[in-house]
C-alpha cells in the first residue's frame, strides 16, 4: 500500500527530497515508525489576546501558550488502521518545556473529501483539510484549509475569520544533515497565533501489528471528515 501521502499528491511525491519521501513515504503495511528527535529553536504566540484561545487548546493537545527557544523536542509519527479501517498517521509532537506540552493530530487520506483530512487532539474534535505540495527545497508544504467541528451530535464549519490558517514546512537540510521544521498559525484578520521552528534527525522503528503504542492513539475517533 502507497502512504496517504503519496496517493493524495501523485506524480508531485516524486519530487520531494529523497529523505523526505522516505519519512512520508510509509504505511501501515511497512511495519515501521519515524521517530524525531531534536530541538526547537524557537516556540512563539501570538498577542495577548491569543492567549485565553491557546490555554484552551491545552486541554486536548492542539496549542499552548508558551514562548521559549531551544526545546528538546520529538515527534512520533506511527502509521496504522484506525476503528473505521482508514489509513492513519499519527503526529505526536512533544515540547520539553518546564511544563512539557504535547500537540496530537491524526491525518488520513479522505477520497471524499480528496485530499488529506486532519484531526486535530485527543478527541479529534477538529477536522481540518491540508493542501500538499512540494517547495524549492524538495520540503513538503501543508497549508490548512476548511475546517469542522464535531462534537456528538454538533456538527459545523469554521468561518476562517474565527479560526486561524497553518502553513507549515518540512524539509531536509544537506547542509546539516538534519530535517527542519517551521510552523505558522495565523488568523487572516488578527494576525499570528502560534509557531515553532527547529530541526530534528529521524530514527526508524520496527513496529510489528497491534504494537502501536496506546499512548499515540487518540482518546475518540472521529468518523465524520
């Protein structure tokens, strides 16, 4: 089976760096993880009135409203069937702040919605449609796009004027040896919200089926994308 990554962008993946294919490059069936480790350089919010809306997000893992420079930071990036049988990747990013902080999101390839589908937290409560390409670096670019709510029977859109549009870039520095990351959360009307930027190496893992650690997993599924 092709990664979700592979079937949304098609002949486009061929371009990415050769390390960035490989760490987007993988499915459930590969019996592997991609596991990051390194540190962000910089975490940053926005103004003060960003403040109350990235507490909240504490509460499930989306955001939080620290500011800091070099973090020790992993990401734990683990592919398999969720209860709906989609093929999922896991993005568990974890900041070793005074207080550590953790920000999950679960993407799938929605053939609906065609393109990737991103829930957001533990609860997966946030449904957010991403656009891939590749960048002048061969680094992957995701932007944010439409985004939903679900919560029982509470089902809405966003408007994107009360929410905020996440451009994020991944890419693979020779220069280095490393894979870099920069993160921009940014609402179209009050401007910046929240962001990272660091680098990190990525290991492999050999994870054979049901070996998917329990703590990656989100605590609800989400069937509605």
């Amino acid at each position: 089976m092709s990664s979700i990554y592979q079937q949304v962008m098609g002949s486009d993946f061929a371009r990415l760096h050769p390390r960035i294919q490989r760490r987007f490059g993988f499915s459930s069936d590969d019996g592997v993880a991609s596991i990051g480790r390194g540190v962000m350089e910089e975490i940053w919010h926005g103004p003060w009135y960003t403040l109350p809306f990235l507490r909240l997000g504490t509460f499930r893992r989306i955001m939080f409203p620290e500011r800091a420079r070099q973090v020790p930071f992993t990401v734990e990036n683990y592919a398999y069937r969720d209860r709906f049988d989609r093929e999922t990747v896991t993005w568990i990013r974890t900041f070793g702040l005074k207080r550590p902080r953790r920000f999950d999101a679960y993407m799938i390839h929605s053939a609906r919605r065609g393109c990737i589908v991103d829930f957001l937290g533990t609860h997966q409560h946030l449904a957010v449609d991403l656009d891939l390409s590749v960048d002048a670096r061969g680094g992957l670019r995701i932007r944010s796009g439409a985004q939903r709510f679900y919560e029982g029977l509470l089902a809405f859109c966003f408007p994107l004027c009360f929410s905020a549009v996440a451009d994020v870039c991944e890419w693979f520095d020779e220069s280095l040896g490393k894979f870099r990351i920069e993160v921009d959360v940014r609402n179209r009307i009050h401007g910046p919200v929240f962001g990272y930027r660091g680098w990190f190496d990525a290991e492999w893992k050999a994870v054979r089926p049901g070996e998917i650690p329990a703590g990656v997993k989100p605590y609800r599924e989400e069937a509605r994308e």
